[in-house]
C-alpha cells in the first residue's frame, strides 16, 4: 500500500489492506484485466411486467421466458437441477446440461436489468473425475458477457451429507474429499453498480456485515421438511436478495422448484416470477407461497397450512 495525494491508499505491488477512499485505478488498468469483460455503461432501462405475470410461477421451461419484457428483473436466484437427464426425459452429456444452462442464462441477460444481478448456487459433482461444475458456469457466463462479482462459499457444516465415501480408510493410496460446501456465483449484466433510487434498501448494519463475508455458514435444508429432493434453505434467496435488491424489486427462479425464492421475496417486500417444468413442484411452490404470503400480510389470520 502507498499513499496517493495523502488523502487515501494507492494500490502496490503487495496489495492493500484498507478499503477507505481507496484508488485503485492502476490494478484495474493493467493488463491483467485486459482480456476480461469489462463495463459497457450501459444506460439503465426498467420495463414493466404484466400485473398478471408477476408473483407467479409458471409451467414451463425458462428457456423461453415470454412473459418477461426486455429489462425488466433485478435479481436473479436459482439452483440449477442436477439430474436434468431425469427431468427432461433424455440421457443427458455434461455438454447438453451446460448447453441448456447456457441457453437460459443468455434469456436471464435479455430481461436482467442493465447492472441486474444474478446469484447461481451450486455443487460440483462426482470424484472419478470430479467435475467442477461451478468452473464451466464461470466460462459460459463470461462467454455472455456476464460481470463476474464474486463467489461464495456456502459451508454446511455439520448438515451437510454425513458421507463416508472417504476412499481408502487412513491410507494415502485413495483418499476422496467429501465436500461440505457449495458454492453461490455472483455476476451482474453491463455494469457493476446499479444508480440512485427512490427504492429502500431493507438490509440491517449486522446483515450488511454478515453478508458481505465471501463464506456463509447456516444448515442445509432436508428433503423431507419441504417435499423436494433438493431444495436450499430460505436463509440463501434472503441474504441475496437483502443484499443486491431494493425493496418492490423483482426477484426471477428460473428453476423455482419448491418455492424458496418466491417465499424469501414475500417475507422481504419484493415481488417474484419463477419457472418450473414439473407439475407437482409449481403446485408446491404456488401453495407454499400463499401460504408465506398470508402469513406475511396479517399473522394472527393464519394458523395452519391450507387443507
């Protein structure tokens, strides 16, 4: 760290600790970043979404999100399936589950807002070989255009899967990793900041702190508590949108599953619209964000799950 005029720190050839007024310029200039996507200072544009299309959840894949104008959501959470092979009736590559990701991540950039950010959760998978499935969505969003923000790294700690696939027992032949972690990709489209606005930011001082930590430490959710094979917890979709959304913000689940996202957007004060190609989990979703909903607006009202 140098100083600059003084008046703040200057980027060194070690790095810098402080933050405060801090230029940084000269590292952003070099030619590190040259080859990287960088801002297009886009202007900021926000069309409206149909009344009847918003807080909604709809049968169908996100490949082609029609309802949703051009520039339209602010925020983007979701967690991709990891069977798609069993969801979409097809012996699926590793090619064609990117592809298919790709595509919708391309439909994601059409309705984001220019600075909208888009929040990705996920695991990697396998040990004979593990893929890095987090590394080949990095490729593909950067392929896009995307604005890599960050990852975080979700520990699950001591919920996560009890696995004892530790290959060789104490014997260096074979050891495997078992993985207590996902992970949470952060990009955003055009540019890294969104302008003013008139909208109010509902994040708490202890939250902003918390959640502003590259790794996040809360319980995994179980299967059988929700009614899916695979849903994240409530406190992931609220963090995130706490985080990067103002409150009346609009809040896209391309892959909306059993509702946590719609659920985090009510309790925060944001509208949702998710995608889902199984029947039974927009069933799911729809019920259990009334029911949040409900709850939401006049607790004393509701006392027990709908019949």
């Amino acid at each position: 760290m140098t100083l600059n005029d003084g008046s703040g720190t200057k980027t060194s050839a070690f790095g810098s600790p402080g933050r405060i007024n801090h230029d940084s310029r000269s590292f952003y200039s070099s030619k590190l970043y040259q080859d990287l996507p960088g801002e297009t200072r886009t202007p900021y544009i926000e069309n409206s979404i149909q009344s009847e299309h918003l807080d909604h959840v709809f049968l169908k894949s996100s490949e082609k999100m029609d309802e949703l104008p051009d520039n339209s959501v602010h925020l983007m959470i979701t967690s991709p399936p990891y069977n798609v092979g069993k969801l979409y009736d097809k012996d699926t590559t590793l090619k064609d589950y990117l592809d298919l990701l790709k595509t919708i991540w391309q439909e994601v950039k059409r309705v984001l807002v220019p600075s909208g950010r888009v929040c990705i959760n996920i695991a990697n998978l396998g040990r004979k070989p593990y893929i890095p499935l987090h590394s080949y969505i990095i490729r593909d969003m950067l392929d896009l255009g995307f604005l890599m923000r960050g990852e975080i790294i979700w520990n699950k700690g001591s919920s996560a899967s009890p696995s004892t696939a530790w290959g060789t027992w104490l014997s260096a032949k074979n050891p495997i990793l078992r993985d207590v972690h996902e992970y949470i990709l952060i990009f955003s489209k055009d540019n890294f900041s969104r302008p003013p606005s008139t909208k109010k930011s509902t994040i708490s001082k202890e939250e902003f702190l918390e959640f502003t930590k590259s790794v996040w430490e809360f319980s995994a959710q179980k299967a059988t508590e929700i009614g899916h094979p695979a849903p994240f917890p409530e406190e992931l979709p609220y963090r995130l949108i706490q985080l990067y959304s103002f409150e009346g913000d609009v809040i896209l689940d391309p892959f909306m599953g059993s509702g946590q996202t719609a659920i985090a957007a009510i309790k925060t004060d944001r509208h949702y619209v998710g995608y889902e190609i199984k029947n039974e989990y927009v069933e799911l979703s729809r019920k259990r964000a009334k029911e949040a909903l409900i709850k939401h607006i006049s607790p004393t009202l509701f006392s027990k799950p709908f019949e």
